[in-house]
C-alpha cells in the first residue's frame, strides 16, 4: 500500500487537505499521515501533529508560537 505524507498548517489547509484524502481514496489504495486537524482527521488520516494550536493572525503572534 502506498503511504502519503501531508502537512497543514492551518484551518483551511485542513479542510482542503480532507477533501483531497476523500477523493484519492477513491481513486486508489494509499494511507495518509501528516499534520493536520479535524478534517483530516475525520477523511482518515493519521495525525502525527495536531495543527489547531499552531496557525496564527497577524505578525505578533507568530514569536508566542515559534518554539512549537
């Protein structure tokens, strides 16, 4: 079986990252892992790395995040 890593980093990255999982999986048999959140989750990938505490708004905010 083929394996896919896909990463994203943030809400609609998620969500696009889900519909592309659902759609391959329909076109052949492959495992996803990668980060993502819910919506990957829930097309059935595996998350190694939880995004939804990592995507931020504006300039500020990305030094709270940056060890992560």
């Amino acid at each position: 079986m083929k394996k896919v890593l896909i990463s994203a980093g943030e809400p609609s990255g998620d969500l696009h990252g889900g519909s592309l999982i659902r759609e391959l999986k329909k076109l052949v048999e492959v495992e996803f892992y990668g980060m993502g959140g819910d919506r990957m989750r829930e097309a059935g990938c595996h998350i190694l790395y939880d995004c939804s505490g990592l995507s931020v708004v504006g300039f500020s905010e990305i030094f709270s995040k940056l060890r992560r």
